[in-house]
C-alpha cells in the first residue's frame, strides 16, 4: 500500500537524519551542540509553509472543479500544517532561550510563522463551525486563497518592522554560509520531515474519505 | 418544447453534515403545468425548492430548468426562473417602490417608474408605495415579493406557500396571475402546507416523505376530502 | 458598464438604509467616543509616553470601529433572505461584492474621519504638514481592512459565533496593513515626508491590490449560501 | 559557549511526542472508523 511504504520512508529517513544530526554533523563553534536544533526547527518551518501552499493549491482546485477531494486534501494539509507550525514556534523558542537569553523575541522569521499559526488556526476553527460540509468547503477554500496570497505581505511587514535578524538559513539563494559537514543533515532531515508530511497527509486524507463514505451510507 | 419537460428533478439527494433530508427524489413539471408540493415539516420541500432555483446544489442527481442543469449552468437556470422563498426580500429602512427598483435594476433591466407603479397596483399597494417597508404588515411584505415576481418574464416559477399570510383579494389576484402564467406555457412548482383552496391552480399533487416522491398523482377529479386521504396516507408523520 | 449600474445600486440601497437608520453609524459615533476615553485612561496624562503610542492607538480605534462596522453589513441581506435575491439576481456577483465594498468604505471613511478628528482634538496632535500623507495612509489601510472584512462578512453571517470568528479571521490577515499603517504614521506624525515611508505605502497599496482582486475572485463561492 | 543538552532534547523530544501523538491518533480514528463499518471495503 502506497501510504504505509510512505509512512515506512519517513520512518527510515528521520532515524538517518538524526543519526546525522547527532553523528555526523560536527559540534558547531560558537553557539555549541544547541545549533544541533536546527536539524528539526528549520524543516519543521519548511514543511509548514509547503502544507499552506498546498492548502491554497487544493482550495483553487475546490474552487474550480468543486470535487470533494480536493477539499479533503485542503482540509488534511492544514490540520497536519497547524501541528508542524506548532511545533517550529516551540523549536524555535526552545532554541531562542539560550542563544538569545529568551523564550520569545519578535524576531522576523518567527513572528511571521506565529501569524501563519493563528491564521491556520481560524481556518480549522471556521471548518468546525460550518456544519454544511460544502459550504464548509468553499468557504475554507476561499480563506485558504486569502491567507496564501497574505504571507508575502505579512513577510515583507514584519521583515521591515523588526530589521534585526539573521537571514533564514537556507532559503535565501547564496545565502548559506555553513560547511557541507552542516548542510547534509539538514537537507537529509528536511527531505525526512516532508516524506513525513506526505505520510500525515495521506492519512488524514483517507481519514476524511472513509468519514464522509460512512455519512453517506 | 414538449419532449423536455421545463423541470426536471432526476434522483436528487442532499444531505445535511451526516443526515439526508432528500435521498433521491425525481419529478417532472411540463410547460403549461403546476404541480403542488406537500409533505410534512421538515419533509425536504423547501431544500427541493432551492436546488431547483440554483440557491443550493444537490449532493447527487441534477435537476435541470429547460434542459439546463442547475448546478453547472445555474447562471442560465437563474434567467428563465421567477423564486419566491420565506424571506420576502425586502429591506426594512426602504420603501416599496425603492425595493421593487433596487431588485429590478440588480436584474440587469431597470424598469421605468410607470411598469413599478403598475406592478405595485396589481398587489393593491400603490397607495404604500412611499411608505418605508417597516411599518408594512407580513401579508403586505408578501405581496410585495409578489410584485417583484411580476417584474421579470420566467418561464419557471419556483414559490414557497405563496398563499400563505394573503388576503381574499391577494389570494384571488395570485390564482388569477397563477392561471394565466399557466396558459403562457410557463411550470410552476409550489410548496404547500395547507390542503384547501390554493390547489385549485395545481394540475398535479406530489407528496414528499421520507426524502422520496411517496405520491405523484394528477388533482382533477379528486375532492377535498380524497386529497386528505391520500396525504395522510403518504405522509409518514403526518403534522 | 451593465457591472457599474449593478454594483451601484447596491452600494446606494446601503448608504440609504443607513442613512435612514442610522443605526451603525450613531452606535459607532458613540464607540469612538469611549474609545477616547478608555485609551485615555489607560495610558494617562503623561505626554511623552502617549506621543509614542499614538499611532498605534489611532489604528487600534480605527481596526476596532472598522471590525464592529464590517462585522454588521450583512445583517441586512439576512433579515428578509435578501441573501439568495443577490445570489439569483443574474450576471456577475462580482459586481455585488464591489457594490458592498463601496458601500463600507463609505461608512468607513465617515468613522475615520470621526475617530480622527476626536483623536487630533483630544490628544492635541499637530498634524499640520503631515495631514495629505496621513489623509492618503488612512485611505490605503481603510481599504485593505474593508476588502478582507467585505468578504470575510458574507462569510461569517451565516456562522455560528458570527461575531467571534469574524475578527478571529480577519485580524490575522490584517497584521500587514496594520504594521505598514502604523509605521507609516508614526514616520509622518514625527515629521518625516511622505519619501521617507514609500516603502510602507507601496506595501499598503499592493496588499489593496490583492486583497480586492480575491474578493472579486471568490466572492461568487461565498454568495452561493 | 556552554552545550545546553538540555535544550537539544527537549526540541527533538517535543517534536517526537507531538508527531507520535498526532499519528496514534489518527490510526486510532481510522481503526475506531473500520471497527464500526465492519462490513465495507476500503480501497
């Protein structure tokens, strides 16, 4: 079965990656092993932008065609995406209490992904409130659009509001600076955390299926 | 026009989060036809009505207004269908003539001042016509949708009781435009709870139960009491 | 030009209603009144600290009069189920949505103006040379929260807890006007020209852009009941 | 510049228990799903 080979991959690859974040990457130099954290909170940010871009994806998909599935798949992809931008928010302050001496700073990158998490959490909290499934579906589908189409903004505000940061570590083009011994086991652990992701999402996918095959029968 | 009916309701279900008010209704309404809809509360009529008016989409089966399916090509649906639901679309702080204009612009065909008046006339508010809609009684706040209805050349008319909180004169205006409707060539579907008189304009009675068509049958011929008859016979529950 | 015609018509049948009513606008008025008052005992007499949270201030007055105005413009298509009228009126819902928007923006700028004149007076602001840069600010922002708050409206009237869920949504995906708004009037409040924060404006206009695009776009999907 | 273990665990340890929650419980709903429809096929 395709969803359980996915789920034995992402096993596989996140024990890879962090036998590499612990094994092989080496002890970073000025902020020590608490660097090792960004073997988790990068891809966990990464996978939680991918899961609200496939949010938007599916809700245009309802939108145009109005097939029950690609509401599921919008639906699915934002659960699993509020639980991994949960996450990224606790890493990130987990990793901020020592290197920046807090738990919390309006740092940029972790404020935008603070919003997305509220934004996010609304859309679930809209679904649970609409009890018609297919007005639930458009109107998800249209907030999904709205809070897409939003994060370039909210990204630019913020970036501008709070000029103090470090650029994201991998995203910006050229913008890396780390030795390969680093840049593997993140790269190993983001490919393991969206295998994962498509796992998660497969599942609650076929979740939502047979849920709404049992109202029906 | 006489192979394709004007409705056509085909095997329609919707259901509502886990339960289904229709599950799969079909009925035919010609050119020329009314057909009365009866059922008890909560029987499903309303949400038929809405389907076929393009206000709701089934969640299987099509319904379709002169060969056009209602779901897909609802923007064509919507210009040969005349809807008169619950609600009498009405805005409280406007007056009925300011409504009747505002409803007739949005329609894409502003209509002069003298065809409002004369719509106004044939409900007998001419004399309300200034007046704010707030201080109109329920009855009035009906006949003004009615007279919106009259606004609009349809070829398919889709009521909810029309008669429902009119007076005797209403009542006879409604029969008569009712009837006349008919001999244009246009279907009427109404939704009704009472038994009496308003069947008079209905050539046939479909009784809605338990999300089917349980009794599809033609009124002439039938007496007041028959109609009692069957429909407590078809009706599940009866009210 | 069928479009125009349709979406001025609804934008009249609202100005009208509330001209008549004038339910929103008298609760509004009143609203900012105490808005003055709370803000104002809340940060106290001290001058220097209330000159730097002003702009903030202003903006909190404005989003949450915006979000008690926004919230209630659907109420009227739901009373009488004037609701599916709109949704069977044919052609374009487009233009519907347009009709609404300019609608509220004419509330709006009513309740700006009012917020800001209370705030100038009361606070004794000097806006002096910075009033064309705060007037054309006020007006970007105005239109970003009307565009989203609009459509997010139709959204939530036929939701339970309507009036929680609706800023719920919508102030999330208000955080960019708001910082761009902010930040530009205190860069103009301190005297800066309208140069110094065309970065902020340019980000306000884009978000206007965009945000009335979507709600052109989808507002079809939401009319639909 | 000291290692602060302690926080390296807590973000891996955080991360696993909330994944591994989140998963047990959707295989809960699903098994919970097919116990109840006994008879139905799934492809």
């Amino acid at each position: 079965m395709a969803v359980r080979a996915l789920g034995i991959l992402s096993a596989v690859g996140l024990l890879v990656g962090l036998v590499m974040a612990f094994g092989v990457a080496p002890r970073e130099t000025t902020q020590g092993n608490v660097q090792r954290i960004m073997y988790v909170h990068p891809p966990l940010a990464w996978v939680s932008y991918l899961a609200f871009v496939v949010v938007a994806v599916a809700s245009v998909a309802y939108l145009v065609r109005r097939r029950p599935a690609a509401d599921r798949v919008a639906h699915a992809s934002a659960e699993v995406g509020v639980v991994f931008t949960g996450l990224a928010i606790a890493t990130g302050s987990i990793w901020g209490k020592p290197t920046w001496g807090t738990w919390w700073t309006w740092d940029a990158r972790l404020t935008s992904v603070a919003i997305l998490f509220v934004m996010y959490l609304g859309y679930l909290l809209l679904r649970g409130t609409v009890e018609d499934r297919e007005r639930a579906a458009r109107y998800c589908a249209v907030l999904g659009i709205v809070a897409a189409l939003d994060m370039p903004l909210v990204h630019f505000s913020v970036y501008w509001w709070r000029t103090l940061h470090q650029p994201p570590s991998l995203m910006k083009p050229g913008g890396f600076t780390g030795s390969s011994a680093i840049l593997w086991p993140l790269l190993v652990n983001v490919g393991a955390f969206t295998v994962l992701y498509a796992y998660l999402l497969a599942k609650r996918v076929r979740l939502l299926r047979a849920e709404a095959e049992e109202a029906f029968a | 026009m006489t192979d394709v009916p004007l409705i056509r309701i085909s095997g329609i279900r919707k259901a509502f989060g886990a339960q289904a008010v229709l599950d799969g209704v079909s009925l035919d309404v010609r050119s020329g036809e009314a057909v009365a809809l009866l059922g008890g509360n909560g029987a499903g009529k309303t949400t038929l009505l809405k389907i076929v008016a393009t206000i709701m989409r089934p969640t299987a089966g099509a319904a379709t207004v002169a060969g056009h399916d209602c779901a897909r090509a609802a923007e064509t649906v919507r210009r040969l269908v005349g809807f008169a639901g619950h609600g009498a679309w009405v805005y409280d702080e406007l007056t009925a003539r300011e409504n009747l204009r505002f409803w007739s612009t949005l329609d894409g065909g502003a209509s002069p001042d003298e065809t409002l008046t004369a719509a106004l006339a044939a409900v007998d508010l001419e004399r309300a016509a200034g007046a704010r809609v707030r201080t109109f009684s329920a009855g009035m706040k009906r006949r003004l949708s009615l007279a919106r209805l009259t606004l609009r050349p349809a070829r398919v008319l889709l009521l909810d009781e029309p008669f429902s909180g009119l007076d005797q004169r209403a009542r006879k205006w409604l029969e008569g435009y009712l009837e006349a409707f008919k001999l244009r060539g246009g279907a009427l579907l109404m939704v009704t709870h009472s038994l009496g008189r308003e069947l008079g304009v209905a050539d046939r009675i479909a009784v809605l139960a338990g999300g089917r068509i349980s009794l599809d049958t033609p009124r002439a011929g039938l007496a007041d009491d028959d109609v009692q008859r069957l429909y407590a016979a078809h009706v599940e529950d009866p009210v | 030009m069928s479009f125009a015609r349709r979406a001025f018509v609804v934008a009249w049948k609202d100005v009208l209603v509330e001209r008549r009513s004038k339910e929103t606008l008298n609760a509004l008025a009143f609203f900012a009144l105490l808005l003055l008052f709370v803000f104002q005992f809340a940060l106290g007499p001290d001058r220097e600290r209330l000159t730097g949270v002003l702009p903030g201030v202003l903006w909190l007055g404005f989003i949450l009069s915006g979000l008690l105005a926004l919230g209630r413009t659907f109420l009227v298509e739901r009373d009488h189920d004037c609701w599916e009228g709109l949704l069977l009126a044919p052609g374009d819902k487009s233009a519907i949505y347009v009709g609404k928007l300019m609608g509220n923006l004419a509330l709006m700028a009513l309740v700006d103006t009012l917020v800001l004149g209370l705030f100038v007076v009361f606070f004794d602001i000097d806006v002096g040379h910075a009033f064309p840069g705060l007037v054309l600010v006020v007006a970007l922002g105005t239109v970003g929260l009307a565009a989203v708050g609009t459509l997010f409206a139709a959204m939530t009237a036929h939701v339970r807890a309507r009036e929680v869920l609706f800023p719920v949504l919508l102030l999330p995906v208000q955080v960019p006007v708001l910082l761009a708004a902010v930040k530009a009037t205190e860069a103009l409040l301190l005297g800066e020209p309208l140069a110094g924060v065309a970065h902020w404006i340019q980000l306000l206009a884009a978000a206007d852009v965009i945000y009335v695009a979507v709600g052109v776009l989808t507002f079809d999907a939401i009319l639909e009941g | 510049m000291p290692d602060n273990w302690g926080f390296v665990a807590a973000a891996y340890v955080i991360t696993a228990v909330v994944l591994g929650v989140y998963w047990a419980r959707l295989v809960r709903r699903e098994k919970a799903l097919a116990h109840r429809k006994p008879g139905r096929t799934r492809s």
